[in-house]
C-alpha cells in the first residue's frame, strides 16, 4: 500500500519514521510532502513485481521534483530505540531509475551486519521489516537537529546544533556543527560557532556533493534569532501535541522552516 502521510499512522503497516511523520501531519507540523509505502509494498517492489513498480513511479512522479527516499523500519524511531545511523537514506533521487535502485538501497539496509546486531542488542525481532517514506527533497540552506530537553543532562532548555546545507554533513561527522542552547520560549543561553568547512548540497544530476566552504562563513553562526524562534515553536508545538521529549531533524528552505523525522530522546 502506498498512502498519504494522513493514513501512514500504524506503525505495524509502514514502520516507525512514516509514523511518527504522520501523526505530525496530522498535527499541523510543517512536515514536507510526501508518500508512506508499507512494508508488504516494499517486498512487492523489491521482488520485482511491476505493478508495484509502477505505482511506485506514479507516487514519485506526484510529489513533482527531487526525493529524499528514507527508511521506516518497524520499530525505527521509537521511544526505546532509534536506530539513528543503522538504515540508509538516498538523498535528491531524479529519476524512475534512481528511485528503484534507492528502494532496493534502503531495502537491503535493514540487513546489515551492523543493523542485525542492534536489533538483537535491544532484543527486536531479528526478521526486519522495511517500509519507506519518500519525502519531496528539501533544498535546505541551514539543516540540524533540535532536542526539545537537553539529551545528556535531562535539564530544561532546548539545544540545537546546525550547519549549512544538508545535515547529512553532521551525520557523516565531517563538521562541527554550531551548538545553542535556548530556555522555553527562545532565549538564547549559548551560542557557540563549529566549524564548517564543508557542506553537503544536492548535485544537479541525482545525488549529493561536497562542497567547501569560504573561509568566512566556516565559523560564522548559521541561525539567525528569527529561526531559533521558529526553531523554539516547532518545538513548543511537539510537546504540545505528542507530550514527552523529542529528537527532531528540520531544514530551513530560505526562512520556511521543515520537520524531517521526529522520534523521542532515547539513548539507544
């Protein structure tokens, strides 16, 4: 079944991310279109099954541009585990091509040595099971992560960190990213710049490059007030919806501001 992110709310059908995402839709959060595609659908594509290809390709061809292509495992993006860095993520897929070779890509993730070994770490079924969210691609000038709850102390303030480009710059560990810590309602009680030397951007084909970055703007501090205060009201508005602490991946497209996975703190 492919379904919009409205009807993607059963974790057991499309996995933890499509859920999670879902749910915040519902909830009026500034999610990026997209598509959930359960797991029993996945296995029909990656089976070779061409109706489900086909449909695959008509769902792509809606979104109208470049996909980021996620995995949605079940069990992924749950409060008692993550699986943060576990499953892969193709990033501005183009092309019919590209979509299906970024399915089979994430498809196969689930089946790593690595993946395997945390599953049975934090005692999940060893049989994963794979759903994907195909997301529109969000060009983004600054991207990071929010924590709505400081994750190492537990104490009550928000911290940031963000980098230019897409944040798979941080997920790759290839900078430093600037660090904030904000109290509730977006004051600012630390800023600290990283170093940004690179940023990863999307290429014109299909894909990401890296790029360096002028000199000038390595260290200089990449949110602006105005987005720590949009930053802060996502935020404020996921606690709101969904109690509890949360781990959230965002983007900003100019000033537009863009929730990309939600998913509680855990340390797992």
């Amino acid at each position: 079944m492919i379904a919009g992110l409205h009807e993607a709310l059963h974790e057991e059908h499309f996995g933890g991310k499509a859920a999670q995402l879902g749910h915040a839709y519902k909830k009026g959060l500034p999610v990026p279109p997209a598509w959930a595609i359960s797991t029993a659908f996945v296995d029909r594509v990656v089976a070779g099954e061409n109706n489900a290809i086909q449909r695959l390709f008509e769902a792509f061809t809606d979104l109208g541009g470049p996909v980021a292509v996620r995995s949605s495992g079940i069990g992924e993006d749950s409060a008692s585990a993550s699986f943060a860095g576990q499953h892969a993520t193709a990033l501005n897929i183009r092309s019919r091509e590209g979509l299906l070779k970024a399915v089979h890509q994430v498809h196969r993730s689930a089946r790593t040595e690595s993946a395997l070994a945390y599953r049975k770490r934090l005692g999940i079924a060893p049989e994963p099971r794979m759903g994907i969210v195909i997301q529109r691609l969000v060009e983004a000038d600054v991207s990071g992560v929010l924590f709505t709850r400081h994750p190492t102390t537990g104490a009550d303030e928000r911290v940031i960190e963000a980098t230019w480009g897409l944040g798979e710059a941080v997920v790759a560990g290839l900078v430093t990213p600037d660090h904030y810590r904000i109290a509730r309602g977006g004051r600012v009680l630390e800023r600290r710049p990283g170093e940004k030397d690179i940023a990863i951007l999307w290429s014109e084909n299909e894909g990401t490059e890296e790029i360096e970055i002028d000199a000038d703007r390595v260290s200089a501090l990449c949110l602006s007030d105005a987005h720590i205060t949009a930053l802060d009201e996502m935020a404020a508005a996921c606690e709101a919806a969904f109690g509890g602490s949360h781990d959230l991946e965002w983007a900003f497209a100019g000033d537009r501001l863009y929730l990309l996975q939600r998913r509680a703190i855990t340390g797992r």
